[in-house]
C-alpha cells in the first residue's frame, strides 16, 4: 500500500512524522527537566518551611512547654501540601504533632523533610515534615496540557508548511510526471515542461527531462527520414526492376532484330542455294553451292561482328582505349560514317577496375548506337580522359539532337526524403539514356547529357576508385 502512495502524500507524511517526533523529544525532555526543577524548589521550600517553625518551637523545647510547640506547629494549616508536623527532642522522642485536618489535599507524592535543631551548638531536637506535592502535580497536568496545545498548533504550523512544500515540490513533480503520462499516451514529443523557477534542483530534472524529449523527437524524427528515404529507394528499386525488365525485353528485341535482317536470311538463302546447288551436279550448281558458301560466310561473319560487339575479346585483352578503337572502326564502316577517337598521348597508361571498363564501353556502345541509328550525324566523336582523380568518356555528334538536357550525379540518384523518386521512361531519354544513367550512378559517377540543333554531347564522369574487381 505504502508504494502506491504519491509524492504529495510522501511529504505531507514525512514532514508531519519529523514534526511530531521533534516536538515530542523535545517535549519530554522539557517536562522531565520542568518536573526536576520543580521537585527541587518544592523540596527547598519545605526545608526552608521547616527551619523557621524549629526555630520558632526552640524555646518551647528549652522550656518544655508541648502546647507551646503544638500552636508553633498549627501555623502549618495554612501550607495545604504539608499533611503532618512532627517536633522531636534531643532523645528522639515526639515532643509534639500536628495533622492538617481531613479532607486536605492529598494528591501528589509523599515527601518527608527532615530539620536538626540546635542550641549553642548542643543538639536540641528535630522537626520532620511530611508532606505531599499536590501542586506540582497539577502543574504538570497544566503543563501537559500546554504541551498538547503547543503540538496541536505545530501541527497545523507544520500541516500549512507542508502544503506550501507540495506547491513548491510535489505540483512541478506532479505535473513533470503528467507530462511524461501525456507524451506516452498521446506519442507526441513536442510536449515541453515549463521550468519552475524556485528549486534549482528542479530545473535541472525539468531541463534533463526536456532534453531527453528533444534527442527522442530528433531522433524520432532521423528514423522518419530514413523511413521515406528507404521507402522512396524500395520504390525507385521496383521501378528500376521494371525499367530494367523492359530494356532486356528492348535489347532482345533489337538482337532480335539484327539477327532477322540480316545472318538469318542469308543463311536460309544459303541453305536454299546449297540444297539446290548439291541437287543438280553440273556447272549451275557448282555456281549455286558457291553462292551458298558465300552467304554463310557472309552470316558468319556478321554473326562474329554482333558476338564482338556484345562483349569484344579486346575489352579483356587490351583495355578500354582499344576496346574504344575498335568499336568506333566497326559502328563507323557499318553506318558509313567517320567516328573519330580522342585518347591521351601514348605513355600514359590507365588503371581502371574491370567494372568501371566494362561498364564505360557498354555506355559507348549504346550512345555510338544511338548515333549511328537515330542522330542523322555526319560524323562522330569518341574521346576518354583521366588524371588521378577520375576518368571521362565523352560521346559527341553533328546531328539533330533531342529535346532534353540532363545532368545526373550519385547524389540525384537517391532523392532526398519527401522528394519524389525520378520517372524513368522513354520520354525522358530512352531507354538506353536510362540504363546508361542507373549503371553511372551504381559507380557513384556522373552524367551529363547536352543536346541541341546542332548536335548532342553526352559526358560521364567515374571517381578513379568506384567500381570493384581486377584492374584492366
């Protein structure tokens, strides 16, 4: 029971409890001194009581007169704690006695003082009284019930104090711990406590507990950012997955295509020619198979061409500039027209990873594609460049263009959170455009594509140790 109890009644307990245990030992040990004194005085009183009745009843015992002595004591009537006079002489025996009369005060301890008396130095007798301390009995009830009064007042003193004290203490308590039952119900960690202003001990908790709140909404609010940003990367992901489904689809499509017009139909013609030729053993068919022979070499050819040109043994064997090279001579006597290649003056040697090559020569691959079967150019441009830092593949044409300008970075690549993910389509590029941008940012590099009426350049921009795998 005493753990379900608040703050508020905690301290009205306890500073009741100190209360009333202060003033009760302080209380004893008032009255138990009070009492000593009293007893002290009352016991001196009666000695000095005593010593003026024996002086007064010595000339009584010097002429042994008992009534004398008698009245001597009867003046002892008036003293209502004294209850029995007794006159002794030198021998020890009563020489007289009186008694206050019935019905006298009888409360109080019984006392008895003793009083030598003497005559010339000569022992003379003795006066004893009895008696008992009725009145310092009813000052102790008056005192008791003094400090009765007393406490009742230190505890109404104490009662204001500590409601005063729970204002000051227990309410900024109270209401810091309502805060924190608001800021869990409700799960909202802009809620702030006012500072208190008196305890300064108070303030540091009230500060404390506001800069908790603080780090948890800041952080609250990083793990919302992260949140969208992993949001927008799983939607940008899913569209990519999609984008990349339908390139494949597009490249097949175009493979496809390479493949029907051309090494297909001259081996079908070929077969044909050979069926033919094989049939009729003369000079027509000996013409007919030769014709034949000739097509398939003409398919295989083409076939080596379009094997070479989806993965070209020389990107392995000799690195990227010749790789470069060769697919400029090849696009360029394809289309039948001139695609020249820029790279820097011999001797200076370039160190990629064999991710960074390939994925350069597959970029040039399809912007010399794109050159070749939409630009309408004249001619064309290849030109790599490197220094320490990065390496650049730029791809440039006379043609017409297109309408579209641009400029992508790694940083473009994954948008901030809230901001939307970019659309990929053929509307924005092509899908070459885009496969070219998604493999640039993959290797935290750059694109940059610029295009007017008088021709396109597109730019890429590798950090020198993006990418991974062996080195070309």
């Amino acid at each position: 029971m005493a753990r379900t109890r608040s703050i508020r009644t905690r301290l009205l307990l306890a500073l009741l409890t100190m209360t009333l245990l202060t003033l009760a030992v302080s209380t004893l040990l008032s009255a138990a001194l009070d009492l000593r004194l009293m007893r002290a005085s009352a016991l001196r009183d009666l000695e000095i009581l005593a010593a003026v009745v024996g002086e007064n009843c010595t000339s009584a015992l010097v002429f042994d007169s008992p009534d004398t002595a008698a009245r001597h004591l009867a003046t002892l009537a008036a003293e209502r704690q004294v209850q029995r006079a007794e006159l002794l002489d030198a021998a020890g025996r009563r020489f007289a006695l009186w008694q206050q009369p019935a019905g006298g005060p009888a409360a109080g301890p019984a006392v008895a003082v003793r009083h030598e008396l003497h005559l010339d130095g000569a022992p003379l007798g003795a006066i004893v009284l009895q008696a008992r301390l009725g009145e310092l009995h009813r000052q102790v009830l008056h005192y008791l019930w003094l400090s009765a009064l007393l406490a009742l007042a230190t505890l109404v003193v104490a009662l204001l104090v500590a409601l005063r004290l729970q204002r000051r203490i227990a309410a900024p308590l109270s209401s810091l711990a309502e805060t924190a039952r608001q800021v869990s119900a409700q799960q909202d960690l802009s809620l702030r406590m006012p500072p208190h202003g008196r305890v300064a001990e108070l303030d540091d908790l009230i500060d404390a507990f506001n800069s908790m709140l603080a780090g948890l909404e800041s952080r609250e609010g990083r793990i919302q950012q992260q949140a969208a940003a992993l949001h927008t990367a799983n939607t940008k992901l899913r569209a990519l997955a999609v984008d990349l489904s339908l390139l494949e689809q597009s490249e097949k499509a175009r493979l496809a295509e390479q493949l029907h017009d051309s090494p297909m139909q001259k081996l079908a013609l070929a077969l044909l020619q050979l069926e033919n030729g094989l049939a009729e053993p003369d000079a027509e068919g000996r013409q007919l198979t030769d014709s034949g022979l000739t097509l398939l070499r003409e398919a295989i050819g083409e076939l080596r061409t379009l094997q070479f040109e989806l993965s070209p043994p020389v990107l392995a064997q000799s690195g990227l500039p010749a790789a470069l090279q060769w697919l400029a001579k090849r696009m360029g006597e394809r289309a039948g027209l001139p695609i020249a290649v820029h790279l820097p003056a011999a001797g200076e040697g370039i160190d990629l990873s064999r991710t960074q090559s390939v994925t350069l020569f597959q970029c040039a691959r399809e912007l010399v594609y794109n050159l070749v079967k939409h630009a309408e150019a004249s001619r064309g441009r290849i030109e790599l460049t490197w220094d320490a830092a990065r390496v650049a593949l730029e791809v440039a044409d006379d043609g017409v263009g297109f309408a579209h300008t641009m400029d992508t970075t790694a940083a473009s690549a994954t948008p901030h959170p809230g901001q939307p993910a970019p659309v990929s389509s053929p509307a924005a590029g092509g899908f070459g455009l885009y496969s070219i941008r998604e493999r640039v940012a993959l290797l935290d590099g750059r694109l940059r594509i610029h295009t007017g009426p008088h021709g396109t350049r597109v730019s890429i921009h590798l950090p020198r140790d993006s990418g991974a795998g062996s080195t070309t």
